[in-house]
C-alpha cells in the first residue's frame, strides 16, 4: 500500500578531512587504562606501505598529527543569536573525560568535541581513517564515558539574575549533573538542553558540571525490546543521533559520543529575549494601465500563496516582526526593530514568563534576493542586516538579536497535469528555476569538535555552478555558518529532517515519547533556521516511503503490524511534522519524503522527485540517463576513486600498480560491490584491456564517473520544462572513501566535478542524439541544444565540428542565436543518413559557444562508443609560464583530439580547469592556484618552477588506453 498522500494545500566544526593529526604518544594512566580495556575487544590492523609512488615530503603520512584547535563556529555567533562572551554568558571549553567503568586517570577535552578525538590526541587509539584502523575503534561506542567541567562562580553570579546551563548539542544519551546532583536527561543530539533552574543547585566557588554519556547500544536495545519489533533500518532508528555515524555505503560505523556544540553558562535579569521571526507577508506593486500605460493599478502577491507572475520590482514588502520573550516581573519594556530595516519602537507592558507580540511594518523599494545565476551581472544576493533590542522603559539594553536576512518568496509548483503526472519545479520571486545542485552529506565523521570548512565547500559548489544543495537526512541539520554562507552566495538550500532509510516508532509502536522527542527538534529547528533566505524546502525523510514499497521491510511481518508501522510513519510525516513546521515557518514548501515514488514505479518519472540509481545498483548503461528523466531527479550517483594524493596521505603511500584487493581499498570502500561495478564499467565502456598502473587506473575511474554524470546532468537540463531539478549524488565526503563524491575528503576535486561545473554553467552548450521516424524508418539525429537559466536574454556564436581522431575537419557549421531567458533552444540537427561526416565510428563531435568573444563553454560526443574509439597519440605539448606571485599557468596544444585531458601535481593547489578535451587550434590555459581555504596538515606554498614542471603529469584517455590495447593485440596474436 501506498502512504496516506499528503495534502498539498498545507502551508509549506573545520571538518578535519586532512586531520593527519600527530598525537602526542599517551603516557600515564589513563593511556594505559584504555588500551588495556580495548584489548580483546578490537585488534588494531596495521598495513605498513612502502609502495608510494611519488616522494615529496608533504606527501608523506606519518603519526597522526596534533590537532588543530579549530574555533568552533557558534562561539563567534550561537545559535541564539548572542554574541559569545557577552555580558551573562561564559562559554565552558575546558573540560576532562575518562571511561565510566574504568577508575583512568582524567584527560583532557576542548569542548565541542567527541570521545573519538579525544582519544586521538591523547594516542589512546590510532587515528581511525588511517589504513585500516578504523576496525580497532569499534569498543569505544560501546562504552559509558564522563565529562566534567569545574565552574567557578561569584556571589554576584548566582544572585544577580537567572543562572542557567545551556547545552547546544549532546551526542546522544547524556545524563548532567551539578555537584553531584542529576538536573537532565538527553536523549536528542539534534535539540539544545537548557538547566533552567541550575541556580537550585550551583553554589558560590568551584562547582562540578558532569556529563555522563551512555553508549547508544544497549539503550537502543532495551526500547527494542519494549517495541518487540525488529525494526526496518536496524535498531538505529530509535536513535534521534545522525544515521550515517551508524556506517552507510561510503562511511564507516564510527558512532561517536559527546559535547558536540557548545557548552554555556548564562544569567539573565529582569528579561531576554527567546526568539524573533522577521516574516515576509506580502509585496505589492504599482502596475501600468494597459491602455494610457500610466501606473495606476496595485498588485498584491502574498507569501502563502506563492507568486506566480512575471518578475518585477515591488514598491513596498509588507512584513510582521514576531518577538517571543520573558520576564521576570511585570513593567513597561521597549522593544526596537533597525539596522537597515524601517525603524520600529512600541512598549509592551510585560507579565511574570513567556510572552509574544507582532508588529507590522512596511519597508520602501525593498530588494528581492535571488540565487546567484538569476542575478544581473556583478550583483550579490541581498542580504538585509537587521537588530532587535529589548530594553527598559529607561532605556537600559537588556538583550539584541543581530541577524542578515533577505527578502524573497519561494514556492513549490506540484500541481497535477493528468492522473499520474505532477510538476516539481521552484519558484523563487515568481521565475522557475531549474535547481542545479547537488546531495550534501556532513563534512566528516567527527563532525563534532571541528567547525565545517563552509567557506571552502560553500565556494566550491558556487564555483562549480550549483544553485542548489540538499542537506540530506541521514546527517545532521548543519550549524548556522552553513546557511549564513548559502545566503550569502545565493545558493538554495534543500534541507531534509534527519531521518533517512529507516521506519519510525511512535505511539502505534509502543515508543510515544519518540514523537514528542522530535516534535521538540522539528520545532526548535525550523525556528532557528526560517529566517535564512536559502531555505528552500523542508522534506520529511530521505527514501523511507520507497524502503516500505520496495526493499522488502514488509516481508514476514503480521498484518497488525504492518499496519502500526505505517501509522505512525503517516503520522510524523505526512501529519505531524507538516503541521509542525507549517506553526513554526509557514511559508516554507514541505514534502513528505523524497522521492515520492521508488524508480521501480513508473509514476516515478512522472510526478515528484525521482533518485535514480539503475546505474549504479543495476549495471544499466550510463545511456539509460539520458532517457529516464523524471520532473525532478533528486539523487543518481556513479562512484570513483579519489585524489592519488589523497589517498597517499592515509594510506602511507599509493602503490605502483592497482589491486582492488588492496586492504586500504577494501576498508575504504564500503559499498559490498563497489570495486566490482567500476571495474566493470570500465571494461563496457573502455574494452577489456585495462592498465594495471594504479594512478592510470584512478584517472579512469574518474574520467568514466565525470563523463557518465555530465552526460546525464545535460540531458536533464535539456528535457527543461518537465525536468526541473538535477541534484547528484554527492557533493562531499565523509572520510577518505572511494565512493559517489565529486570532492573528496581532502578537499579535491575528481574529475566529475570538474565535468559538472562546465555541464551545469548557466548558459551551456549541450550536444544530443536520438531517433526520429522518417518514411516508417528509424533515423539517427545529431543536435545542438543552447541552455539559458538566467533572468536575461543573451545573444551568442556557436560552431560545431566533425573532426576525425587524426584531427581532419569534415563538416562545419555555425550561427548566430538570441536565447531566451529560462529556455532551452536546438540550434543545430542533422540526420546521419543525410551528413556524411556522421556515417564514420573514427568522428566526433565539437561545440563552442562565445558571447562578444567571450567563451561561455564547449562540449564534445563521439560518434561512437569509448572502447571503439581509434587511438592516436594527441601529440600534446605544453609550456609553463609564471604570473606575478610565482603561481604557474600551464599552456596546453594537441595535435589531434584530446579526451580527458587532466593534470596532475604533487602540490597542494587546484588547477582552474582539468579533464578537458582539447582540439587541434586551441591553446587551454590552466592556471594552477592555491585552494580555496586550507586545511589542517596541508602545506600550501608557491611550488618551485623547476620541481613544478618535473613533477607536472598529464593524462589523457587516448594515452592511457593506448598502451593497453597495444598489449591486448600482441596477445591476441
């Protein structure tokens, strides 16, 4: 059975992906302690490599290195929106830990952090992404740890106001206690805790705060018991702790335990402020008289109802200020809205608790924000700065909300075409967008105690074209800098709620304190993050309708409790959740679980969000892509190897030649056949003969994922209006894996991504082929699709070539085309029966597309398949020059048609375009910069001209494979 649908009406840490943290060698103890009590458990599996390749000294991998204290993001703006180390709050960083069960010696802990790191730096344990440690950790989830903090307080602390102990974030079963006495029980890591009455118990002078963590497993065991289920998704998903620490398809199990957000201790007096909600309602604007053209008339376009007419520029945003807040006693306070907003004052006259008050207000000429590529040329996304002060009817200042926020209107077309067909296409101020983006899963497996690398993420998916990223729902609902950074680039923000691949308990189930656990959370999240202008739509679950359908959970199961679990699954997702976020952030799109169909349903193509994984999961063609498309793709994915330095970093080296039997490789790689299906899809599209040289074999592995993916991306954006969404899967990782990413943990980027900034450009050349019916016959057609996803129209200059693989040009043709904005328009078509060029497997074809001489992009197909291409050296050459500051630009030529063409360098730092193809004519300059940010253990420096040029390596498809194939002959022979 299907789901209850859900009623369409309804108001809608630096991720230490290098931590090559050198830890200081554990004496003493608590050492000791640890490792005696792991002995037994965990065997710790050592695989010493001499094999690596290359030897340049910031290559080399050795101890984990110390750990880099990065500041945690909240310290320099929580989540409550004070300033840290402001008046009343003192944050609580320095705390000790041990086992529960072992009387150790304590260590030391710089909170937010985790147990695992912890015992990293202490060297208690191996650090686990290095080779093969990651087996050895195992016992450290299945202990009961304790934290503890000892806070000195005043006289004057404790009698000046409201003492608190504020927790942003437990991981997960924590039980507080002040000087010896319990005061919370935790059972979410995704809600802050707050000890309001901590001032019953904390006392002038040295006060201990303990935190006693319990291991997830036996708690998780004995709620199964009570259930008496044996649940869909394992016993993890009566956990409210992010799925993937339970280890996914590209992440290891590594469930980590402890203060992961910041710890505080507050006193407020007389009142504070609890929250503001800044709300657009409604924008109106003056229109001209059709017939004198005078503006006479006023239009309204209010936030619930979305807006679907033309763009245009409003005259006045109509908006409530909501201002929840508590006193102490009751007395006349003064509440104030500024900043660039219109200034707005009123008294309010408040009572002994909580109370909330609106205030309209109206502001003049407001300006709309928009995603980057919808933006005029040079122009940033619009972000209002904007302050809330509570003061005294003196004036005395009390409490202050300092946020960005911007103006904008976002709805989800899902209206229904026929009986089984539905749109899936945003609005953003009333134009479509076509969502180019990608999954974003956390920055790493100890997400806890280092701030995410936003900036250098974040930056990345702009530089790469995307508009869109979808915090998927087996993670965690990431920090305020996240968002803060999307609404500063103008990229939307698809935010799922943490639940993926797993039914839900509730009160059908025995468990109703589930649901009122993540009522809290859904609440408590939604109000933190409405106010950002990202925020383009909150999905229920990630693939929990389509698990029920078709992965067999229902298989042996009563019918009794088939229908609990579906029960309480309508429930909390087509129910309580919606009508949740509807009272917290009602102008926000909600959807129930994406996708709404699994790809074996063939509604899946035509209404919803699809995830497509028949490639990956079914070793259907990469073609099957270009013809599957649905109104919306959410999810489809191919995997490859990542960076050789990458991997050299934590395995100690990579070796010479490639063995997939390599016991880094196989602990790297979580997918049971992941190894198997890049093989042999490697061997469909590139032949039989492969090199055994290990990085020729990982430069395949990725030109095959980019070449796939590209291939797709474009497709989906030329079926543009029934396709209107094209997020891969996935845009980062979690640790060193081989897996789906277009970055990897390191922060490199894989030739896909390369391929996917170019196929996702806002205007792009896309080249295609089909079938059309001429005279009863299938005939085989070339075209040239020009796509434009910007708010402007644009003029262009387009060619495209057929040139052999020696290089000869056969056929030509070229034109002139004005683009309309937010459409998709075929240039050129050639039927193969009618262009002699197109009747040879040794051609392919080349476009390019300028504007005012300015090139906007290219794109390349051969004719025929990869493995039947006819090899020729491509006779490329190159020469380095060096710009000012010494960074090197690598000139490129070829002779003949060059696929794949990728540059290597043993220095940290990212060429500004790699795995290209390359005609004859064409010079590429490739400039090689520093990264986008730095990470802890990266030794970024300005290479050496002589050691640049004599370690540069170049590949390409044509040379790669040639080799090979030559071997494969002679054997044939």
């Amino acid at each position: 059975m299907r789901f209850c649908p859900l009623n369409r009406t309804l108001p809608r840490a630096v991720a230490a992906s290098r931590i090559a943290l050198r830890a200081k060698r554990g004496t003493g103890l608590f050492c000791a302690l640890l490792l005696a009590c792991s002995a037994g458990k965990a065997q710790h599996h050592h695989h010493d490599s001499h094999e690596g390749h290359e030897h340049h000294d910031h290559q080399q991998h050795h101890e984990p290195a110390e750990p880099v204290q990065e500041t945690p993001a909240h310290v320099h703006g929580m989540h409550h929106g004070h300033e840290a180390g402001a008046d009343g709050y003192r944050m609580l960083h320095h705390w000790s830990f041990r086992p529960a069960d072992a009387e150790a010696a304590w260590g030391h802990s710089e909170v937010p952090n985790n147990v695992h790191l912890d015992l990293v730096r202490l060297g208690a344990i191996p650090h686990p992404w290095i080779k093969t440690n990651i087996d050895s950790v195992q016992w450290v989830h299945q202990r009961d740890w304790i934290y503890t903090h000892e806070l000195e307080l005043t006289e004057a602390d404790l009698n000046s106001g409201h003492p608190e102990l504020v927790f942003e974030g437990l991981d997960t079963y924590a039980e507080v206690l002040i000087n010896g006495k319990p005061m919370l029980q935790a059972d979410n890591a995704f809600r802050n805790w707050r000890i309001e009455n901590a001032g019953d118990m904390l006392r002038p002078g040295k006060n201990q705060i303990e935190v006693h963590f319990k291991a997830p497993n036996r708690i998780e065991t004995r709620i199964q018991e009570r259930t008496r289920i044996n649940w869909p998704g394992g016993d993890r998903v009566l956990t409210r702790k992010p799925a993937y620490h339970d280890g996914w398809d590209w992440a290891p199990k590594l469930r980590t335990m402890g203060i992961w957000r910041n710890a505080y201790f507050h006193n407020w007096n007389t009142a504070r402020l609890l929250d503001v909600a800044l709300r657009l309602d409604s924008l109106s604007l003056h229109e001209p008289d059709p017939r004198s053209g005078v503006s006479a008339s006023r239009r309204m376009v209010r936030s619930a109802e979305g807006w679907t007419g033309p763009p245009f520029d409003p005259d006045t945003a109509w908006m409530t200020l909501a201002v929840e807040f508590e006193a102490d006693t009751e007395q006349d306070l003064l509440l104030q809205l500024g900043d660039e907003f219109p200034e707005l004052e009123w008294t309010v006259r408040s009572k002994n608790g909580r109370q909330r008050v609106e205030r309209t207000l109206a502001v003049p000429a407001p300006k709309l924000w928009w995603t980057w590529d919808l933006l005029h040329a040079s122009q940033d996304p619009h972000l209002y700065r904007a302050a809330v002060l509570l003061q005294t009817a003196e004036g005395d200042l009390l409490d202050q909300r300092r946020f960005h926020t911007g103006l904008r209107i976002i709805d989800l077309d899902t209206s229904r075409q026929g009986p089984d067909t539905a749109r899936f296409a945003f609005r953003l101020n009333g134009v479509e967008l076509f969502a180019r983006g990608a999954n974003w899963v956390p920055t790493s497996t100890f997400l806890y105690g280092y701030l995410p690398d936003y900036a250098r993420l974040l930056n990345d998916a702009r530089t790469s074209n995307l508009n869109m990223l979808r915090v998927w729902g087996g993670g965690v609902y990431e920090w305020d800098a996240f968002y803060e950074t999307c609404d500063r680039l103008g990229i939307l923000v698809w935010q799922d709620a943490m639940f993926a691949c797993g039914m839900v308990p509730g009160e059908n189930t025995r468990y109703p304190q589930f649901t009122q656990n993540v009522e809290r959370e859904i609440r408590e999240q939604a109000r933190r993050l409405r106010r950002h202008p990202s925020l383009a739509l909150w999905c229920g679950n990630n693939e929990i309708a389509e698990g029920w359908e078709r992965w067999g959970w229902q298989n042996g199961r009563s019918k009794k409790e088939r229908e609990r679990l579906e029960a309480d699954y309508a429930f909390l997702f087509e129910q309580g959740i919606p009508e949740w976020i509807a009272e917290e952030d009602p102008y926000t799109p909600y959807w129930p679980s994406s996708p709404e169909y699994g790809r074996a349903d063939p509604r899946a193509y035509t209404t919803g969000d699809a995830h497509d994984w028949w490639v990956w999961h079914d070793g259907r063609p990469f073609k099957s892509l270009e013809y599957r498309l649905p109104r919306f793709m959410s999810e489809f994915g191919f995997q490859a190897y990542p960076d050789l330095r990458t991997i050299a970093a934590w395995r100690g080296g990579y070796p010479a030649l490639f063995d997939s039997t390599d016991a880094f490789l196989k602990t790297h790689q979580k997918h049971p056949r992941g190894a198997t299906q890049i093989h042999r899809f490697l061997q469909r599209e590139l032949g039989e003969a492969l090199p055994d040289s290990f990085a020729q074999y990982v430069y395949l592995s990725q030109w095959l994922q980019g070449e796939g993916m590209a291939r797709a991306v474009a497709a989906q954006r030329r079926n543009r209006p029934w396709t209107m969404g094209s997020l891969y899967w996935q845009f980062n990782d979690v640790w060193p894996a081989v897996s789906w990413s277009g970055i990897d943990v390191d922060g490199r980027w894989k030739a896909m991504q390369y391929r996917l900034q170019r196929a996702y450009a806002a205007i792009a050349p896309s080249l295609w082929v089909d079938s059309v019916v001429v005279d009863g016959q299938a005939q085989e057609r070339w075209g040239l699709a020009l796509i434009n996803d910007t708010r402007l129209p644009e003029n262009v200059v387009w060619t495209v070539k057929a040139l052999t693989a020696s290089g000869e040009n056969l056929y030509e043709a070229a034109g002139y085309s004005p683009l309309k904005p937010g459409r998709v328009d075929t240039v050129w078509k050639a039927e193969t029966q009618k262009l002699e060029a197109l009747q040879r497997d040794d051609v392919l074809l080349h476009t390019e597309v300028r504007r005012m001489g300015e090139a906007l992009g290219q794109d390349t197909r051969m004719l025929c398949s990869p493995c039947n291409w006819p090899l020729a050296e491509s006779g490329l050459t190159y020469r380095i020059e060096h710009e000012a500051g010494g960074w090197p630009v690598v000139l490129v030529r070829v002779e003949h048609p060059a696929i794949g063409v990728w540059l290597h360098s043993p220095y940290e730092g990212r060429f500004s375009e790699n795995g290209f193809d390359l005609m004859p004519g064409r010079e590429m300059r490739v400039e090689f910069k520093a990264p986008f940010g730095r990470k802890p253990g990266w030794n970024v420096e300005v290479p050496d001209p002589k050691r640049f040029a004599e370690s540069l390596r170049i590949f390409t498809l044509g040379d790669v494979l040639e080799g090979p194939r030559s071997r494969a002959m002679l054997d044939d022979e």
